[in-house]
C-alpha cells in the first residue's frame, strides 16, 4: 500500500489567503506567453481537428517543421466550462484567449474533451510521426488546464485516461481553475476553494503554477452499472452506454427467461453516493437547467443549493409512517472486497441511512472531511488504516436524516464510518421505489429501478493513476509527487 498522505482539511483552504499570497508571485504577461505559446500553424490544425474530428487529414495539410524556432517550454492547452461560475466563464474565457492564444483555449460547448484527446491530440501525434520536431516536444511536454466544477474536472481526466487503454503516453497532468459549487478536487490539489476574487491576476498566476508545479498521483474508480430494461437514462457526463446485453439476475433458476438489459460505464475521481444527498444534487442541477438566470454566481449557487435541500426529503421523510421510505437498507445490499482480498463480503447497512457516500479525498461538499481524521486507536479497533488519495481503498460511510447531515457537513460531527474497501458492489431492488439518484464527483443522474431485479453497481480501481498538478507548495508537501 502506498505510504503517501493525502491534503488535510486546513492545507486544502486556500482560497482567500490564495488570492492575495499568489497575487504576489508576479511574472509578465509576455513572459508566460513566451512559456506556453503553441506556434499557431500547430494550435490551428489541433483546433480544427478536434472540432472537424479529422487528425489525419489536416496533420498532411500543416507542413512539418523539423528545424526552426524553439518549441515552447511549457506548452499549455485550457478548457473553459463557460456555464460554470455564472458570468464568469465567459469572461475567463475571453481573458485566457488574450494571456495565451485564442486557439489554446477550448470551450468546451463547442469542443469536447473526447474530440480533443482523439483529433486533436491525434493530430499533435501525426505531425511528430512525419518528423515535426516542435510538434513531438509539444506533445511530450503538454500540460492541460481545466476551468470548471467537479464534474468538468472529471469529465476531462475521465477523456485523458483513454490514452493509457490506447498506449499513448505521455498522458498530460492537469490544473484547475475552481469554477464549481463545491470544488472538492481544486481544494485537494491546492487551487483553491473558489474562484478569486483577484481573477484577473489570479488567472495569470495560475498559468504558471500549472507549467511550474510538481505532478500528483490519484487514484481513478471505474463505475459499471448493470440494469434490466428500463426507461431510457438521461446520463450525465461522466457516464456512457455500453452496447446492450443479456442480463442475469443472480439467483435466478435455469427456467427463467434472460432479460436484456443496459450496462454503462464511468469513471469518479473524489466520491461515489446514492441516495438522499445525490437526490438533492439532481433537483439543484435541473432547477439551474430551467432557471439558469437564477445562478448567476457561485454563492448564488450556494444559497440555492441549501435551500433546496431543505425542502426534500432530508428532513421530511423520516416523520412519515411508511418505513420502506426511510433508509436505503430497504433497497440496497453492500458488498465489499478488502484490501489484497478476491473475496466479495457483505457489510451491513446501517438501517438509518439516507445516503452512502464512497469517498476518494478527504474533500466532500464543499471542502468537508466527513471521513474525519480518527485516532491510531480507532482505527485499529475498526480495522481500518489512515486514509490516503493513492492507497487502493475508498472511504464508506453513511448520512442518516437533514440535522445528523447538517453537523456533518459544518464538522461537528464525523459521518456514520461504514467500512474501507478496495472494490464495492451496491444491489439495489425498488420495493416501494421506484428511483434511486446516484451521483458521481457532482453529476447526478436518476437511476430507475425496479422490484423484480436487482440493479448492479460495481465499483473497482483503474490500473492506472490519474495526474494532477499541485497548485500549492504546502499542499504538494501532503501529496505524492510523480518522478
């Protein structure tokens, strides 16, 4: 098991404090131009591929350069989620064209992390094939920004480990420039909490903390869901269909007919939840969908969020009389696999739980550690071990009803500790439901489930790591940094 640690709580606040101290750390703009600028015959012919999904063709049209000016000493590419942070995409997007070049910046309503990885780093491959000196450099030394959410950070890393199934290393490390609601792994990796308030120098400085910063391991979690046919999902981001297949209910005898059913793929690189607190997230996420002119800020988005989850479920339903309503025990079974262990074993589920959250950081919601940091003593007694960002093991554990969240979530109180597990497996049956809402690193999505089959999650380790760039020298000290 690896031995690194992973940010603490107070290493992963840097919000505020960042603003100011990293407004100090100046470097000119023609400096940094001068750094990451991509010659504009290549950031052209990236661009136009990715978004005419062509890389052969367009790679013979550029001419190879083997000789010539210098390749940029920290090549550097940005995608904008220009619907994040209210107003703010947009105008990030426009002052990241000026400090680097309109063609390094993506948005990414018009390009897609996928095309990008297949076209347009597809295309940077076929000029350095055909001996393009400054296009095979580019390519090796390229470092990727994402200015976004949670689920846009992830959406990114999840394109980008298609290069480690398709044998094309190296696979570039990202920053990230928090535009999100919760923002769990800009705060983990150093980059803050929210997005500054000094912007306009914080964006500039950020830049060159991405080309100068140390490379970070995490660990990455594949999410395979199995479900009988049921209605069509509308799948978020982080989730794509798999061809149909014949779906076994397990248990079943030998005369019953196969069902055919869908199976869908992901991967989260902070949390896994079902249950009440995704449920909450999904209503946020479509409320902002159809109202969009009442999301205009992150703390806009804040306030609405909390006040959502007021009105559901979190404080209502346990005052109901309809016990099949109240916890997720009445629809789910957990099974674990232990660390070094091939064996799948159940684990009780604590008959008060509204929600299960898997957690990879010590970062949920916002920057909380529901986790907790406990004592050598405890976990010993629990037979668990210190909870790391690359050890091979998820965190489980349980919110029950709105006020035990609520003291979660302002850290009187740790979470209910379920269990660590280095692979999990969630059946779940409706009975009285008829939804389960699942999210992954902040995208929610409604999973219709039925009583007469079960509906499988199977959750289980990449064999490969994800890169991130440590935006943070205090943070880098908690985080294994890649050599």
């Amino acid at each position: 098991m690896a031995t690194s640690s992973s940010a603490s709580s107070s290493a992963s606040e840097p919000s505020i404090w960042s603003s100011f101290r990293n407004s100090w750390l100046r470097i000119g703009k023609q400096e940094l131009r001068r750094m990451v600028e991509i010659p504009s015959r290549i950031a052209r012919a990236m661009t136009v591929a990715a978004m005419t999904k062509d890389a052969d063709g367009l790679a013979y049209v550029v001419a190879p350069e083997r000789e010539g000016r210098n390749p940029p000493e920290a090549p550097v590419v940005v995608f904008v989620n220009s619907r994040s942070g209210g107003r703010h995409g947009l105008m990030l997007k426009d002052r990241l064209q000026m400090l680097i070049g309109k063609d390094q910046v993506y948005d990414l309503s018009c390009v897609k992390p996928d095309d990008f990885v297949q076209y347009g780093l597809g295309c940077l491959e076929k000029l350095a094939s055909l001996g393009d000196l400054c296009a095979k450099s580019i390519r090796e030394k390229l470092r990727i920004m994402v200015a976004g959410g949670d689920g846009t950070v992830g959406w990114v890393l999840g394109s980008l480990a298609e290069l480690h199934a398709q044998n094309r290393t190296p696979v570039p490390p990202i920053g990230i420039i928090p535009l999100g609601t919760g923002n769990d792994l800009s705060r983990s990796f150093g980059w803050g909490g929210s997005f500054p308030f000094t912007w306009r120098t914080t964006v500039k400085n950020s830049i060159h903390r991405a080309v100068t910063g140390p490379v970070c391991h995490l660990d990455s979690w594949e999410v395979v869901i199995s479900v009988p046919a049921l209605e069509p999902i509308d799948l978020p981001h982080c989730l794509r269909q798999l061809d149909d297949r014949i779906y076994i209910q397990d248990g079943d005898n030998e005369e019953q007919s196969p069902l055919r059913g869908s199976c869908y793929k992901g991967v989260f690189y902070n949390y896994f939840s079902v249950g009440m607190d995704a449920q909450v997230a999904y209503g946020f996420h479509h409320l902002r969908d159809e109202k969009p002119y009442i999301a205009q800020s992150p703390i806009a988005n804040k306030l609405i969020y909390t006040g959502y989850g007021c009105t559901q479920g979190w404080f209502m339903t346990p005052c109901m009389t309809d016990a099949s309503f109240r916890g997720l025990k009445n629809i789910l079974r957990l099974y674990i696999k232990r660390f070094n262990s091939t064996e799948w074993e159940q684990i009780h589920v604590p008959k008060s739980a509204r929600a299960i959250v898997a957690l990879n950081l010590h970062s949920y919601g916002g920057g909380r550690n529901p986790w907790g940091n406990p004592k050598p003593e405890y976990l010993e007694k629990r037979g668990f071990v210190e909870a790391h960002v690359d050890d091979g093991l998820l965190e489980i554990f349980g919110l029950k009803q709105g006020w035990h969240a609520s003291f979660v979530m302002v850290e009187l109180i740790p979470a209910k500790h379920i269990t660590q597990a280095a692979a999990i497996r969630l059946e779940m049956r409706g009975g009285e439901w008829r939804d389960a809402y699942m999210q992954m690193d902040g995208e929610p999505w409604k999973q219709p489930i039925t009583g007469e089959y079960s509906t499988t999650v199977i959750i289980n380790r990449m064999p490969f790591q994800s890169l991130l760039i440590a935006g943070d020298v205090s943070v880098h000290h908690h985080l294994m940094p890649f050599l």
